[in-house]
C-alpha cells in the first residue's frame, strides 16, 4: 500500500528485511503506490533501501514530480519500461495543473517516441481534453473531438464549446450525439430549443420552450420567459 503502517508493524517488517522476503521488486512496486498518491516521504525512506540503479529512477521521479516543466524532456524517459511510464503519467498530469498546453505538448511527444497502454492513452487524453475545456484554451474543441471514448462529461463540454463560438449548427449536432438520457436533461433540451431558434426553426423551438416552462428548475424559468409566459 501506499502509506504507513503502524508502529506496531516495524519489527515484523525489520525481520522481513533482514531475511530478503522483501525484495526490490516489492520495494518499488510499494514506492510506485506512494508516489501515486503523493506520499514522497514514505516514497523517500522506501528509496533509501533500494540498489543504486533503482535509486537513481527514483531520484528523476523526484525531480519530475517537483519540477515536471524541468524534467519531463530527460532522456532516461524514452525508455520503455514501466518506471517512465509512472513518471510521465504522473508528471504529465502535475504540469497540467498549471500549464494544460505545456503538458499537452510533453503528452503528445511521449506518444509517438513511447508504447503506453490503451486504457493509459484514453485517460490521459480526456484528463487534459476536459482541462483545455474547463480553461476555454484554444485546442479545446479539437482535443474533445479527438477523443475515443466519449463520457457525459465530454458530451456536456463540446456543447459550451460551440456555444463560445456562436456556432449553433455544432451546439444542435453535439446535442443530438448525446445519448437519450443526456438529451432529456432540461439544460440541453433548452440550449437545443435555443439552437433550433437560431437555425430559423421557430415552430420545434417553441414546442421545446412548451414542454421545458412547465419545469421548476432553472431551464425551465429560461424557457418560459423565452416565450412569454
């Protein structure tokens, strides 16, 4: 796991050490778990009784973890190996926090000079799409079109999206590639009235607006003032 065991535990884990049942293996597989989770200091003591090689990983991871902007580039992380993807990923994911272009920029070198699992693509890919999203950057739209696995959450950002740009042909085509029971929800039965009356389709917007001023909800007040009622 990757946080502290009770004092209680120390002896039975000097004895484990002594007699080599825990192995570097079992080392650094428990050091990745706090790393994970942002535990360094235990990330620190775990890393004191690895070998020197194994110790120098996880030195980069340190530095990568601390200065992701400084260190992402190093080359001991185009090897492919396990280790750098934890560090990329993870690194990847701190830069992020406060530069999601700078991080989308490392994330697309790293996936054409690296080999990462598909399930580690798609969730980095829509972590950063949704954080260009959430941030109004640039790519945004591109970066949610570009995914493969499609979520409520990415359903609900492409709409904001279009609707930036005034473009009302993409907010009623994202509406409509929603699934049923995202449509449904009174927010995009009214942006997709609002689309519809934009488009020129006056008589479907004012039956959506009737449907929707019934509603006690935000949308539904929207809609009924829309139409005067």
């Amino acid at each position: 796991v990757g946080h502290s065991q009770p004092k209680v535990c120390d002896r039975p884990f000097e004895s484990l050490y002594q007699s080599g049942k825990i192995t570097p293996e079992l080392l650094w597989s428990r050091l990745s778990k706090a790393m994970r989770v942002g535990n360094v200091s235990l990330a620190k003591f775990l890393a004191a009784k690895l070998p020197v090689k194994q110790q120098r990983r996880f030195y980069l991871w340190h530095r990568v973890y601390r200065h992701p902007a400084r260190f992402l580039d190093d080359r001991r992380l185009q090897k492919k190996a396990e280790w750098t993807t934890d560090v990329i990923v993870q690194g990847i994911r701190r830069l992020a926090r406060s530069d999601v272009s700078e991080a989308s920029h490392f994330w697309n070198k790293f996936k054409k000079s690296q080999t990462f699992s598909q399930s580690v693509v798609q969730r980095l890919d829509r972590h950063l799409a949704l954080l260009s999203a959430t941030r109004w950057e640039d790519n945004a739209t591109s970066a949610l079109s570009a995914l493969t696995v499609k979520d409520d959450a990415v359903h609900g950002w492409r709409v904001p999206q279009a609707l930036r740009r005034q473009d009302w042909h993409a907010v009623q085509q994202q509406i409509e590639k929603m699934p049923d029971s995202l449509q449904q929800q009174n927010v995009w039965r009214y942006w997709r009235a609002r689309a519809l009356e934009q488009l020129g389709e006056k008589t479907q917007a004012v039956d959506l607006y009737k449907s929707l001023s019934g509603e006690r909800d935000f949308h539904g007040f929207l809609a009924a003032e829309r139409i005067g009622e």
